[in-house]
C-alpha cells in the first residue's frame, strides 16, 4: 500500500525516510527561490470604499508576486450578521482588484468570507500554474463561541513545495478583554482545519504548515497608561517606550498566544481609534485610548520582512490600514533528482515489505478518565513505539456492527499515521461530552466504556480500554426531570437519577418520585440563572450578545450542579452564555419537537390567537418555562436602551432563521421570538 501512494503522490517522500535504508534527502536538490507576499489588514467599520486603496495596496516599488488582503467590519448589518449575505463583499474587492500595482497582472485565486470577516487572495498570472491544492475555511468564535461576528477566515494552498496559510481574524473587543482575545486566538487554532484532497487523510491544522501569515483586527490594546499619556508618547514618536504597554507584546513574551510566531517593529503610531474622516484621534464621549489593534505576524523559516507600516492616507475608517511586505523562501524540489530518487526509494521499500511484518509496543492499554464534566476536556496520551524491521501505518478501525471506531464523547488525534522504523508516535484520546451525548449520561443509559481496535496495516490488531465516570449535571437533562429535583443533581444517589430521569420520559409514569412531591414550577437551575441576570443584567451593554469565558461557565456549570457556591460565580456575560448553553443542552426543547410544525404554520399566518392557543398545550413544567423566559425577555426589552437589545432583532428579524433552522428553538431569544415574530406588541409588554 506504500508503494501504491508513492506511485500517486500521496506521500511526500521527505517526510519518511530514514537515516540508514533510503538515502533521500542527499539526492534531492532543493531550491529555494524567494517570493513577496504582500499582506494587507483594513477594518473598515461597516462602510463602503470612498477612496482609491492605491496608496496602501500599490506602495511598494516593485510588484508584489502574492497579494493576501484581510478585512474586518465589512458590514455591520444585522442582514450580514443574521444571513451572511452582504453587496458591500463586490464593492470592496472591486476596489482592491483596481488598486493592485499596476506594473504586473493578477489573478484572482481564491475568497473567503464569515459575515463581516474577508479574506482576498490574488496571485501574479506567471505564477498560478504553480498554485495548487486551494482551500478556504471560517471559524466562529462570537456569541456562544460560534457565531460569526467574531472569528477568522484562512485560506491555504500549495506553491511549488511549500504548504502555505493565511489566517485573517476578528479578535473580542474591549480593553479589559483580553483573556478571551487569547481564548479566541486557541478556538481558531483548535477548531480551524482543512480538508485534503485525499480523504484518507486527516486535515490540516493551521500549525500544520511550513509558512503561516496571520494579519487582522486582533483588538490588543494598551493598557496601564491613560489616554493623555499615550498620545504625549505617540507626538513624541517614543513608539518603543509605548510598544511595552501592548498587551499583544505582553502576551507573546509570556507564551500565551503566537508562540512561534514573529512581528517586525512597529514604528508607526497606533492605527485605532479615528475619528472618521480624518487623523483625529477620537473624540466621542468614550475617547478610546489608541492602539495597535490591527497586526502582521509570521511563522516559517526564510523570512525576511521589507516593510511593516500604516498608511494614515486612507480616512475611510475609524482604523487605519496596515500592511507588510514579506520576503519568502519557497521549497522548490528540482525534478529530475526527484524521479531517480522515486525510482530508488520505491524499490528499497518493495524489497522491505517482502521482508518484514510490522509490530509496534504500546506503553498502555488501559485509560481511566476521572470525574468526567460537561464540556471539559479530558485527554490521556496513548505512546506508539514502531519495535519492527520496517515502517507501519496504523488506524483505529471500526468493531463489527458499529458505524465508527468509537463512542461519540471520544476521539484519538490522530486516528491514523505513519510511524518510521525505531520511530513513536503519540495520540491524544480525549473524551468531551456535548449536547448530543450528555442526555443518554445523565440518564444511566451510556457509562464512559468503550474498547479502541488499533489495526496495523499488514500487522496484527490491538485493543485499549477506555473507561471514566461521569459527572451527572443539569445541562443535557430534561425540564420534566429538573423540576422533580429539589436537590442539586450531583447530591441525588445515581440509581435514584437514573429512575427519575426514565420516569420522566414517559408521560403514564407512576414513580414514586413522580407522586411523592409536587414538582418545581421551573427548574430551579433555570431560576437562579435568570435571577442572577434580572438583578445584576438587566442594564447590561450587549447582554446575550457578548460571549463569556470558557473557565467562567465551568465555575457556573458546577455551581448549578453541586450547589456550591451559594451564588453563581462570573460576570453576567458567562451567565448570560451558560443560560444559552442550558437552553441549546435540552433534549426536548422548551418548545418541543411536536409542536415545531404547528409554530412554523403560525409563523407564516398573522394569527395571534393560534399562537396563544399552542402555548397553551404545551406540557405544564414546558409551558412555565415559556411564560417565564418571555416575561424575563419583556423586562430586557424594557431595558434596551441601556443594554441595546433591539426588539426588532428578537422578533421579526428571527423568524427566517427559525424556519431555516428549527433547532435553534432551544435558544432563548429564538424560542420566544417564533411565537412572537408576528407580534411585537407582546415583547414589548402590551398585551
């Protein structure tokens, strides 16, 4: 089978190689020519091109061979926002296409696009022919750490031989944000892959690459110092004294985000915030204190940068452009040392599988994972170590009667590889329970349990026990259970759950926990989430509209789960997220399934009195539940100035979305927004 992706090019045959049978890398020539890349980042603040971008894309004295334009802000509408869908996408790569240099051609390659994140990619024509295996991909990192108003878009390729990737982000706003500007930063990385050409093979990870250009609105600020001292120290051009209050700085030099990664000197002034129009720093009532928000890093071997600077021309924004010119050295194998090293290798490697089985030593079998939480990673390192004569490739592969090679809350990264001779590989098993597969948890129905078959190719097979408890919890378990829980779910003793919740699941059930007492009106973790809100959030700016921390919401999680502390914990921001999150964990929504056909008739009808008329049906515990989130909702919508929620955004404006995508139900704002969409009225707290 080796042989068979050698002969097809699914191997790069520098990559597996070793030092004592095939003698490669001294029979390849590898050239390295240079190619400039020019980088360009530009939040534009929602508006549209006013003026020629020539004296920012067109700046340097020669033609740039790749030109990678990033924008952020493109629009700021809530049609943008809400379906991705914007006209100001061709204004603005209209306006890039004429303001390239003029003393080359260039052709479009590729464009990638997440609501107000865009990234352009236009490449010289004698070098297209060169430009291969073309991908693009978006990652959400907004409100409930998915939604699009925050985030990256990235484009990667193949030139010559160099894997090549260009990550443009929107990072949280907000001086004081900046653990979640680093938590975004992770996401991004984590969540971010690219598929390959050839399915058998994992994707690609923005790390995965041999150069890395990462530009964008990555919203760093300065801090420490106050306005007055920072534009006195921005007149005096002392940009090296202010460059040491750059939280970006701060957070690279303690490894936090970007390790690996290189920013050339800044001596430009900060490029954030304007007044728009001009070169005025801002003179709004929040006079924000000026920053470096918009950046260029790099990461890769060969690279020289030539110029890094703004260009205070441009009076479009309330930021100014930055860009920069990087020169790169790019693998080019020479391809006639190529085909005799082809030819070689492949017969060394027909010799070697007719000689030998392969066989690996695993350090462990067996994994425990203690203490198992809802949407907390767990991971344990599973050691290979190739013991053969020869290289092996392994997989997880599926057990008869199975679908995939394990159970849903667990994955090995990665689930196949190569391992060289004398080589080892390490592959994280990681177990994380989600909304799909908390229900069946907490229930008792699925334990953490589950056997891996590693399979050797040509080899023999292997088998690893995966074990753990779970950690029962309120999220992923249903209203009708939680409102017969007058105690924290963690204290009841597990076959008692375990009865409740199946007891719950059927309508005739005669539990004696059913029939003893009389069950809660609400679930009380729903109560203290909303109360928590009514009294510290009411007034909140962008409540529901800014994410939480990801270490908040488990302080949250297990408050509600344990009763410990008294008082949750977080800023009302995670609270508001974790009250989404519980929401989107139901397994039946607050509106149930049901019911969904009967709402999207509703939804298409002006018919108050059916509305009225299906909240009325619903179970009792769901009913309540209804009641409460819309009178919770109407004291919000009270509040609008102050916390700028828009009753035409939680009513009309969702009604399309709810049709599109019926799950989103279970969210708050959706689920009494379907009811509602034709009747505003109710929102607002006339009826």
């Amino acid at each position: 089978k080796l042989i068979f992706n050698l002969k097809r090019g699914r191997i790069n045959l520098t990559e597996h190689v070793n030092d004592k049978g095939l003698v490669l890398l001294p029979l390849l020539t590898m050239e390295r020519p240079l190619c400039n890349f020019f980088l360009g980042t530009y939040n534009v603040n929602g508006q549209t091109p006013k003026e020629s971008l020539h004296p920012w894309l067109s700046c340097t004295p020669y033609p740039p061979d790749m030109y990678c334009v990033g924008f952020q802000e493109l629009d700021l509408s809530k049609e943008a926002f809400f379906f991705n869908d914007t006209p100001k996408e061709l204004e603005w790569t209209k306006a890039v296409s004429e303001a390239l240099h003029p003393d080359a051609k260039y052709a479009l390659v590729k464009l990638v696009r997440l609501v107000g994140i865009m990234l352009i990619f236009y490449v010289k024509k004698e070098h297209a022919e060169f430009i291969s295996d073309v991908e693009a991909e978006t990652v959400g990192t907004g409100i409930m750490g998915r939604m699009g108003n925050k985030g990256a878009v990235a484009i990667r390729f193949r030139f010559h031989n160099s894997d090549i990737c260009v990550v443009n982000s929107h990072l949280a706003a907000h001086i004081e944000e900046y653990e979640r500007r680093n938590q975004d930063y992770k996401d991004i990385c984590g969540r971010l892959q690219f598929r390959q050409l050839d399915a058998t093979q994992p994707p690609l990870t923005i790390m995965k690459h041999d150069v890395i250009f990462w530009i964008g609105d990555l919203n760093y600020r300065i801090s420490e110092l106050d306005v007055d001292n920072v534009k006195e120290l921005i007149s005096k051009k002392d940009f090296e004294t202010l460059h040491n209050y750059d939280q970006l700085k701060r957070q690279i030099d303690e490894d936090a985000v970007f390790v690996g990664f290189v920013e050339g000197d800044i001596d430009f002034q900060p490029t954030y915030k304007y007044d728009t129009g001009s070169d005025k720093w801002d003179t709004s009532e929040k006079c924000r204190v000026p920053a470096w928000c918009d950046r260029i890093l790099w990461r890769g071997k060969n690279i020289k940068q030539h110029h890094y600077q703004s260009h205070m021309a441009l009076k479009t924004s309330d930021h100014k452009p930055v860009s920069s010119l990087l020169v790169t050295g790019i693998k080019r194998v020479n391809s006639e040392a190529y085909k005799k090293t082809f030819e070689e290798i492949v017969r060394n490697i027909d010799k070697m599988e007719n000689e030998c089985i392969p066989s690996v030593t695993l350090a462990k079998r067996e994994f425990h994972f203690k203490d198992v939480k809802y949407m907390q990673h767990q991971a344990e390192t599973l050691s290979l170590f190739n013991d053969g004569q020869v290289p092996c490739q392994f997989e997880f592969i599926q057990k008869p009667n199975e679908l995939t090679y394990c159970k849903p809350w667990l994955t090995a990264n990665p689930p196949k590889g190569f391992i060289a001779q004398g080589g080892s590989v390490e592959i994280e098993l990681e177990v994380f329970v989600n909304r799909s597969t908390a229900p069946d948890l907490n229930s008792g129905k699925e334990q953490i349990e589950d056997i891996l078959v590693l399979h050797l190719e040509r080899g023999k097979d292997y088998f690893i026990s995966v074990t753990g408890n779970y950690l029962p919890s309120c999220y992923g378990t249903s209203i009708r259970a939680l409102c017969h829980m007058r105690e924290p779910i963690q204290d009841m003793p597990q076959e008692t759950l375990r009865e409740l919740v199946s007891a719950t699941m059927c309508r005739a059930a005669t539990l004696k926990y059913l029939n003893t007492e009389k069950p809660l009106d609400i679930p009380k973790e729903l109560w203290m989430m909303v109360d928590h809100l009514f009294r510290n959030a009411i007034k909140q700016e962008d409540i529901f509209q800014q994410p939480g921390l990801r270490s908040e919401f488990a302080d949250i999680r297990d408050c509600l789960d344990t009763g410990m502390p008294d008082s949750l914990p977080g800023s009302n921001h995670s609270v508001a997220e974790a009250l989404l999150l519980f929401l989107d964990a139901l397994p039946e929504p607050v509106v149930p399934f049901s019911f969904y056909q009967q709402c999207l008739e509703i939804c298409s009808n002006n018919v108050s009195f059916f509305s009225l008329q299906v909240i009325s049906m619903l179970p009792q515990c769901h009913q309540n539940v209804f009641n409460y989130l819309a009178a919770f909702l109407r004291e919000l919508l009270k509040n609008s100035s102050s916390n700028r929620l828009d009753v035409n955004i939680l009513g009309k404006n969702r009604k399309h979305i709810a049709v599109k995508a019926p799950s989103f139900l279970n969210v708050l704002l959706l689920a009494v927004a379907l009811f509602f969409s034709q009747h505003v009225e109710l929102l607002e707290g006339n009826k």
